[in-house]
C-alpha cells in the first residue's frame, strides 16, 4: 500500500488529479490495474488515502514543533505548517478532511489545532468556529496561492509583477466615487507578497481569537 500512495502521490504532484488514473499508476508500478483494486475501491478513495499519506508528514512536522507559552502562537506554527504543504501541493486542500473515515492523520491533526484552543478560555462553540476559521484561513489562501498562473506568465511573456501591474492601472482609472476602497488600497494590490497577505489574514483571524478569549 505504501507504493501504491507513493506513486499516486508523484502523479497528482507531477500534474494534478486529472493525471491520477488507475492506468497511469499501474503503469508507474509495473502491474496491471486490478492489482491496484486490492487497495482501493475507487480513484475517490485513492485521493483520500493519497491526501491522508502527505498529511501524516505534515502531521509529523506539527508535532515536532517546540511547545510555547502561548497556545495561540502555536497555532499560529501548526497553521503555517499546514499552509506551507498545500502550497507546495494545490491539490491537497481539496481532499484534507473530505473523508475522516478514511483520512486519520488528518483528523489527528485537526485535533492538534483544536486541542491549542483547550488551553484558552472558550465555550465549545467558540473553539469549533475558532479551529474552523483557521483551517479556512489556511486552505483557501494556500489553493489560491497554488492555481496555475495566466498562461502569459506561464510562457515568461511577462511577469507576476507587470501581470498585477495591468490591474493596479486599470483600478486607478477608475472613478475614485464610486469605487473609493479600490482606490485606497491599490498601491498595497500592485506588486504585493502573497504569503505576506495569507499571514496578515491569519494573524488578523488570531488577534480576534485572542480578544475573544480575554488571552
């Protein structure tokens, strides 16, 4: 079984889901695709098993982490963690948690984000919302991070700055009465850092778990 994700998990990395088909694995293992149904019953279950085996290293850099004072901090290190693995892997954030039947180090992991929360002054709901936006933070800035450029970026016909750059100039046509927001953060929006941008909105996610503790 230990191949089998290895090898699935080389094929979504090399060139996404649509590129992990029975055939194409059982090729990469020298067998034939009926040998592969000995480990799962479907691609839907090779995915989540797939995402499961990344998990359990990224799980194992979480754990890993020093302990600090501050459980918020250490969310904190667990959330940058998670983020840094799904953008080095787009397609992982589509499958963490889909199927916990299935996915146990996902789970894991998700109780080691929560269990951060067990150490502040929270109801349980407060603890569920505050876990789930995290991972929200998390997965939703670091898929968007992984999409595949503009072509014209793709092929080196211009940059990710001057990309940006087309947009930042038509934002300042723009008529500043009826879009004053646009125009006031236009100049942070031309050239900015996207990791920079996901920690400002996680950092902004734990100050308000912070207040609302009374940490």
């Amino acid at each position: 079984m230990e191949s089998v994700l290895a090898e699935a998990v080389a094929l979504l990395d090399e060139a996404g889901v649509p590129a992990l088909t029975f055939r194409a694995l059982a090729q990469r293992l020298g067998g034939g695709v009926a040998s592969i149904y000995w480990y799962v019953a479907s691609k839907d279950e090779l995915l989540d098993r797939a995402t499961d085996h990344v998990i359990g290293t990224v799980l194992a850099d979480v754990e890993g982490l020093p302990v600090s004072g501050d459980p918020i901090d250490d969310l904190r290190a667990m959330a940058v963690t998670l983020f840094d693995a799904i953008v080095d892997r787009p397609w992982l954030g589509a499958y963490f948690m889909r199927n916990i039947d299935v996915q146990s180090n996902s789970l894991r992991l998700y109780e080691r984000l929560g269990q951060q929360t067990l150490r502040l002054d929270l109801s349980a709901r407060q603890r569920f919302h505050a876990v789930s936006a995290v991972v929200g933070v998390v997965i939703g800035s670091a898929m968007d991070m992984g999409q595949e450029p503009p072509q014209e970026v793709l092929d080196g016909a211009v940059d990710r700055d001057e990309f940006l750059g087309r947009y930042a100039r038509a934002w300042r046509e723009l008529d500043p009465g009826d879009f004053p927001y646009v125009h006031e953060i236009v100049d942070e929006f031309d050239g900015h850092d996207d990791v920079d941008q996901f920690r400002s909105a996680l950092d902004l996610t734990l100050t308000g778990l912070r207040l609302q503790a009374g940490a």
